[in-house]
C-alpha cells in the first residue's frame, strides 16, 4: 500500500523515549516485583542512625506503633476479647489436636506461645491466633500415611514439630524473600472449594467420634470414610450418637442466634467452652465412660516443655516433614493473609502481606521450638475476636495469658471430656466453612472459576487434601497460561459521530470503517502467543475480506493495532511484527500501530522494527490513525477519478 500518513499533516508523533542504563531498568524492574509496596520508604525518610534504627525495629515489630499510645480504655476493649476468644480457643484447641492425631494438650500449647508472637510481630488488629481444623487434618493424613500416631507416638510427635518448624521457615522465607505472590496463585475459587471439601472431610471423619467408634479409616476420601462407617453398623453406640447430635444442635442453635443478632455474638463464642463443661459434668455425674462414651482422660499440667531437640533432620523421614509443612504452611498463610485482609478491610487500615508472612513463619519456628504444632489466623477464632470489639493485637496475649492458668491450673477438669463433645464443636466449626452462597456467586459471574471451586471439591472430597489442592492450583494455572497464550483480540469501531472507536461486539452502534480493519490486543506480546496473535490476525483480515466482497464493498487497506493494552514485548513479539508487516506488505496491507506504550516503542526501535513498519505509521490514539488511513484512501480515490478523466478525454480526442 502505498502513500504517507504526513499527507494528514496534524499527526502527533508517538516519540521514542531516551534510552536508560540497564542497571537502572533492572533496579526499577526489580523493586516493582518485589517492592511494589515501597515498605521501607518510612525508614529512608528518618534521618540519622539511630532514628532509622527505631523505624525498622517498628517495621518488624508493629507493637512499637501502637504500644507506647496505649491507653486503659483500650485495654478494657482488648480485655474482654481476649477472654471471649480464649473460651473459643481452649475447646477448638483440644478438638483440633485430636484431630491432627496429636494429644489433646498440645492444642492448648499451641495457643499459648504463638500469640504471644503474633502480638509483637503481626500488623492485624483483629486475627486472632490458633490452630487450624484443614491444617490440622493435612498433618494428620500425610503424616498418617508414614507413621502410625499409636503404634509409634513419639515419632509422629516429633514429625508434627518438624513439620511445623519447616512451615515456619517456608513461610518468614516467602515474607523475607518478597515472595508473596506465590500465595496469590490460590485464587478465590480455589479456596471456596478447597476450603469446603476439606470440611466436608473433616465432618466425614467426625463420624468415628459421634458414632462411638474405635476403628477407623485413615483415608480421607469419601469413599473409604462411608465404608468404614457402614460395615461397623453393629458397633454404633447410641449413647454416643445422642449426646452427639444433642450438643451439635446446641452449638448450632448459638450461631444460629449470633447470626440473627449480631449483639449475641458471645453466645455462639462460649457454646464450645459450655458444652464441654456440660458434658464433663454429665459424664461424671453418670459415670458414662463405664458405657461407652470415650472422654479425653489425663491432660498434663503445665507449661509448654521445650522440643528443640524432638526435630528430626535426618532421613528417611524429613522429606516427609519437609513436604508435609510446605503443603500445610502456604494453606495456613492463605487463610491466614485472607483473614487479616478481610477485616483490615472492615476497619479501613492495612496489613502488608509479607510482614504478615514473616510474623506468621517466625511463630511457628518458635512454637515447634515449644511443643506447639502449626499455627496461623482462624477465621472463626478472628471473627468473634473482631465482633467483640477488639482494638490491638493485645486481645491474642490476653487469650495467650488465659490459656496459661488452665494449663498451670485447669488441666485436671478436662479430664471428664467426652471425645463425642469435640467431634460435636468441629462440626460445628467445619460446617462454617461450606460457603455455598460464595459457590453460587461463581457460577453467577465466571463459570471457569466455578469449574475451578468444583474440581479442588471433588479433588478432595474423592480424592485427597493432597489431590484437591493440586487439582484446583492446576486447572488455575492452566487458566493463567491460556489467558497468556491465547490472548483475546477484538474488532473496533467507531462510534458515530465521535473520534472514539469501541469494541463491536459490545457497542451495537459501533460502525466498521470502509478498507480499514482496526483491531485490539489485550495482552502483552511473548514468545508464548506471537504465533497465535500473528495467525489470529491474518483470520480476522481473511474473514473481513470475505465480509467486504460479498457486499461489494472495499477490501482491507490498512490494519491499525491498537497496543494501549500491550504493556510489554519481547524478541519473539518484535520478530513476529516484523514478519506481519512483510505479510501484509505482500498483500497490498499497511500495518499501523496506534497508543504503544514506552517500552513498546523502545523494543521496536533497537529492533529495527520501528524502521520497516515507518515512524509515520504510529499514533498515539486510534482516531488519529484511521483518520489518517482514511485521507490516504480518500486521496488515492481522488487521484484515480483525476486519471480516469483524463484518460477518457484523451480518447474522445
């Protein structure tokens, strides 16, 4: 195609910006990745040593902030959280230990010392501290799978602290390493689902409790629980099963009323701590472990015993540990991050992601130091710390402090505490966690996230924790690599009389203009989709050639890309250009780019690109570039009416 775009002689130049050192670029490039957040900008300001000492200290340990301004008023508001969720904690923390296979008293260990941690270093004012019923479980299935916890208990034992002390330096690693993306890669949906079939396993497995069971299964998978349950029919206890489904309804009917009355929040928060009192005193009253009904038996007194020395760092098994607190360490950070993100959100401040994750890791390291096993910020333990008016981080060493008097004093009233109760409040707790509404709004608005929250279900439910979270983080990245392999281009056009130019499929009244096809990439341009953008293109004038010869209209002259969506290229994006322009130059096509950003022009500029395809041939705006399209067009017709005249003239003569 022949002609210049100075013919529209208005044109603004799309320049070329100054060439920067490499260094310079890496830096900027490396502090956006890893920096985003500029967190130390606050410590750069100070000046002097001894100021920008004190900064970073307040950087690592946020109770700096908020400490020295602490006032009793605020105190009392933390106080009274702190006891609310410490009579949540206690309960949730023997239940959960039994079910991660560990002795009840660790439960009550773990959420000692971890909050205490979390206070110094953690930036959320409202999670609350504690061990988790998915992490627990993960620990208690891929560890189960390896070591018997009653055949060999010390082993197991010893393997949770490792586990944990690997969890701990995954994640402060993450959190120092400026890595926190790697947990965005567990989408939304992917959490929903996960999330829910790992409660739909955590009740299945309840059964075992609230059916009076002594053996069961130790897979997860639905198939083997039902099994398990319905071939031991002759061994169900309906002692079990009725007190059970009694406290079940109980701890039920609470949340039910806390929803309906926010005001009763309390009720829902000390149902666990009431129905294991009721159920100690009616076990002992009827001397029902004489009938049956399990109970948790001796609790040992005291603080947590040291267990630097319980880690095993030598083979076979610390692979085992190794894998295990990956795997359970990015799902504690994942609901941990959520958690303090949603009400961070709530009360309009906020938490930086990778602080959290060095608090969150930090804590852990220390707690497999002290019998604790992994830890990170509940959701249900956050919510009624939240609801009960908590202003700092100071409720989790109030819950920590209210912990310790029951493990210095309190243990031995524990011991009446029928194991049916515990299945009853993880029940309870787990049923909290099958978001079907959230499920619902998925398959309302995207139905590929939906698919995605199915599969990590059914994954788990059918299959594994294990299963599931690979199957949901594999159908997430599968569709990530095709947003980037197959990225989307649409046709503009214009909108009457504007200079605008919008998508076709989108704005009924958008028109096409005649022998220009414009066309727009919403992706950047890598190796992984130059052949399929340069295909997709060469479609798109195929079929707009089609569409123009059976309506007798003109043919594609010029094929203007708008880039305003391209944020960056690379070599293959550049070649590939390059070998569109000489496509369509063998086609009688002009190709014209409109609004390419800085790194674009730069790209095509050192690749000579720039040169072939001709500087008058870029625009900042897509108005721009057709217009200049279409006075081309308009004088090439001009021209050839001239000629035609001419030559018929000539021949009369």
């Amino acid at each position: 195609m022949g002609g210049s775009a100075e013919a529209n002689g208005g044109a603004v130049r799309v320049p070329v910006p100054p060439a920067r050192p490499f260094l310079d670029t890496f830096r900027g490039n490396l502090k956006e990745t890893f920096f985003p957040d500029d967190p130390f900008r606050g410590v750069v300001r100070e000046r002097g040593a001894g100021r920008r000492t004190v900064a970073a200290l307040r950087y690592f340990f946020p109770f700096l902030e908020w400490a020295p301004a602490y006032r009793l008023g605020t105190f009392k508001s933390d106080l009274i959280a702190g006891i609310t969720i410490a009579s949540l904690a206690i309960p949730q923390g023997i239940s959960y230990a039994k079910l991660a296979n560990l002795p009840p008293v660790l439960g009550l260990y773990s959420s000692f010392v971890p909050p205490l941690v979390y206070a110094l270093m953690g930036s959320s004012k409202d999670l609350a501290v504690g061990t988790v019923a998915v992490a627990s479980l993960l620990i208690g299935s891929m560890l189960g799978r390896e070591v018997s916890p009653t055949e060999n208990p010390a082993l197991y034992l010893h393997l949770a602290f490792t586990a944990t002390f690997f969890a701990g330096v995954f994640q402060a690693s993450l959190g120092l390493l400026r890595l926190g993306f790697i947990v965005d890669f567990l989408s939304h949906a992917t959490i929903v689902g996960f999330m829910a079939g790992a409660a739909t396993v955590v009740c299945l497995q309840q059964l075992k409790g609230m059916l009076g069971l002594d053996h069961f299964t130790t897979s997860t998978d639905v198939v083997s629980v039902m099994d398990s349950v319905f071939t031991q029919t002759h061994e169900w206890r309906w002692e079990s099963v009725l007190l059970g489904c009694g406290f079940l309804f109980f701890l039920l009917l609470t949340r039910f009323i806390s929803k309906r009355r926010p005001k009763l929040f309390w009720m829902s928060a000390a149902a666990p701590l009431t129905s294991i009192i009721l159920g100690s005193v009616l076990v002992y009253l009827t001397h029902a472990e004489n009938h049956g009904i399990q109970v948790i038996g001796y609790l040992k007194k005291g603080l947590n015993p040291p267990s630097v020395t319980s880690l095993q760092f030598s083979p076979p098994y610390m692979m085992l540990a190794l894998k295990t607190g990956i795997i359970t360490g990015v799902i504690a950070l994942a609901e941990g991050i959520a958690v303090g993100r949603s009400f961070a959100m709530f009360k309009n401040y906020n938490i930086d992601g990778n602080k959290e994750m060095i608090a969150i890791g930090t804590m852990n390291i220390l707690g497999s130091f002290t019998s604790c096993y992994l830890t990170t910020g509940p959701f249900s333990r956050s919510a009624v710390n939240y609801n009960a008016g908590c202003k700092t981080a100071m409720s989790n060493v109030v819950m920590s402090l209210a912990v310790m008097v029951t493990l210095l004093f309190l243990t031995p009233l524990f011991h009446y505490t029928p194991l049916v109760v515990l299945s009853a409040i993880i029940i309870s707790a787990m049923l909290g966690l099958i978001d079907y509404q959230a499920a619902i709004h998925l398959w309302q608005v995207d139905k590929v996230d939906f698919c995605v929250c199915v599969g990590a279900y059914l994954g788990v439910v059918f299959g594994s924790v294990e299963v599931g979270l690979v199957v949901a983080v594999s159908i997430s990245l599968l569709r990530v690599l095709l947003f980037i392999a197959r990225p989307r281009t649409t046709v503009l056009g214009n909108i009457p009389n504007s200079m605008v130019y919008r998508r076709m499929d989108q704005y009924a009244a958008a028109q096409t203009v005649p022998g220009v096809l414009v066309l727009r990439v919403d992706a950047p341009i890598y190796f992984t989709n130059a052949s399929y953008l340069r295909e997709r293109i060469s479609r798109w004038i195929d079929d707009e050639d089609e569409r123009t010869k059976s309506k007798g209209e003109m043919g594609v002259q010029y094929v203007v890309l708008d880039m305003g969506a391209v944020g960056s290229i690379d070599t293959s994006g550049t070649s590939m250009l390059d070998e569109l322009k000489k496509s369509l130059d063998r086609r009688g096509v002009q190709i014209v780019l409109a609004n390419p950003g800085s790194e674009i022009m730069k790209k095509l500029d050192s690749s000579k690109v720039l040169e072939q395809i001709g500087h008058d041939w870029i625009f900042p705006t897509v108005g721009e570039a057709v217009a200049s399209c279409g006075y081309v067009l308009h004088s090439h017709k001009t021209a050839g009416v001239v000629k035609d005249s001419a030559a018929a003239h000539e021949s009369m003569v």
